[in-house]
C-alpha cells in the first residue's frame, strides 16, 4: 500500500501473503536536492550581471555568421549550373571569386575570436572586390535573373 500524508512522506507497505511477513518503508521530503532561495537569487544576479557579455556574444557570432552566409552564397553562385556563370564571366573572374571565398573561409577559420567590427570590415572588404563581378551575372543577357530572390548582401550594412 502507498500513503502520502499533508506533509508530502510517503509511506509504503508490503506485506508477503504466504509468510504473513510486513514491511514498511518511509520517504520524507529531502530538502537537500532543492536550491535554496539565496541560491536562486545568486544565480538571478549572475545571469544579469553577465546579460551584457551575452549580448556581445551573441552579436559577434551574428556578425561571423552573416560573413559566412555572404561567402557561401558567392560560391554556391559560381558552382550552380543554372547560373551560367561560365557564360557571363571571364575565367579569370571566376578564379578572383573563387580564390575569394576560399581565402575569406580561412580568415573565419583562424580568426574565429574576432570583433564585430573585424567581421564587419572583412565583408564589406569582400563585397568591394566581389560586388562588381558577381553583379555583371545579374545584368548580363543569359545570366541569372535577380527576380528570384538571391541576396548576397551588397545592400545590407545593418549596425549591431
């Protein structure tokens, strides 16, 4: 049998039919287990007073993340047949891009600890050089149209 009394023990009774042997086993409430309200509070207090180094975390990673989706979507550009990259830009265009993003993937890979600002500046320094090669495929007659909706990030310069 169970029985929990108002004071939330429970006690539990087994008793063997054949021997007639009862056992009962009694749990209390362990206080121990639960955080005590000074350590709630001090836990409020650690989250609030670490808000701000959260924040700037949380705005470096976005400015990591934006770089990268800038870089990947000059690559899955050129690596697209629909594109018909090859038919629009030179070979040495092509190369100058790709030599681009690959030498942006690894400035992300070694400097994965940089600023905002640093992040900042190495896309707007990518958008530069890549702006007028990658916008020769959006005006160019059997490139691809801008209608469908392909964003690489020229005009977006949004503060942190």
């Amino acid at each position: 049998t169970f029985d929990i009394d108002v004071n939330g023990i429970l006690t539990v009774t087994a008793e063997d039919k054949e021997s007639g042997v009862k056992q009962s086993v009694t749990i209390t409430s362990d206080e121990s287990g639960r955080l005590s309200e000074e350590e709630i509070e001090a836990m409020i207090r650690e989250a609030e007073e670490n808000r701000e180094a959260d924040e700037a975390a949380k705005n470096r990673v976005f400015a990591k993340n934006e770089l990268e989706s800038f870089v990947y979507n000059i690559r899955n550009t050129l690596n697209d047949p629909e594109k018909n990259v090859e038919e629009v830009l030179s070979e040495d265009e092509i190369a100058e891009l790709r030599d681009l993003t690959d030498e942006a993937l690894d400035w992300i890979d070694a400097n994965l600890d940089a600023t905002i600002e640093e992040f900042q500046e190495k896309k707007t320094e990518l958008e530069q050089i890549a702006q007028p090669i990658v916008s020769k495929l959006y005006g160019a007659p059997g490139g691809p149209e801008g209608a469908d909706g392909e964003d690489f990030g020229f005009d977006q310069h949004d503060d942190l």
